[in-house]
C-alpha cells in the first residue's frame, strides 16, 4: 500500500515544477510520479542522482532539467524541453524559491 491517494484522473498528466529536485519540491515530484504521471522538473543543484532514483523507484524517470528560474530565457526552454518530452502540461507547480533568511527587521514594504 503506497502513502499517496490515487487520484485516477492524474495518469499520464504531464506536470511541470520548479524546484523539484529538492525539499517540499522533492516530494512533490515523487508525489505525481507515484501517480503515473509524467514529471519534468527544474532545480539549480544538480538532481540528476535523485531523478534516477526516482525512476527505479516508480519505473519512470522524471526529466531533470538544470536551470536558474532567475534567467527568464533558460526557463522558457526547460518548460519548452519539458513539453516536448512529456506533451503539453496539465499540471505546474511553481515551487522554487529562494530559501535566504532575513529578519523581519530588515524587509522593506517593496
């Protein structure tokens, strides 16, 4: 018995999450991959090992793609190789984030 509801209507859907390599991120991918679905993720660091382990896991890799979300172009492409891949998405998660602490202190209202 897996730790996931099965949601039917997600087999096949093709998802796309940034930062998904990692983290909150991390389980989310494994989260649509037990589903059946087919997984293109970004993430900065290198997640090649964790798509891997993720393919023997459920049978089908996930398509890592390296990427800085902060380069607007390099984004375009890897949601570009990703549809190719995997057909148009169904599903994104917008995941990414830059996980630098401040103090509240030091916020501005911009």
């Amino acid at each position: 018995m897996s730790g996931f509801a099965t949601f039917h209507d997600l087999k096949d859907a093709s998802v796309f999450i940034t930062g998904g390599g990692a983290g909150i991120g991390a389980s989310l991918t494994e989260g649509f991959l037990a589903q059946g679905c087919r997984v293109a993720f970004v993430q900065r660091s290198d997640a090649s090992y964790f798509a891997e382990e993720m393919g023997v896991k459920y049978g089908n890799t996930p398509l890592f793609l390296p990427c800085d979300i902060t380069d607007v172009a390099a984004l375009r492409n890897a949601m570009k190789k990703g549809a190719e891949a995997n057909g148009p998405f169904s599903v994104l998660v917008n995941n990414a984030a830059n996980d630098s602490r401040h103090e509240l202190k030091d916020f501005s209202v911009e």
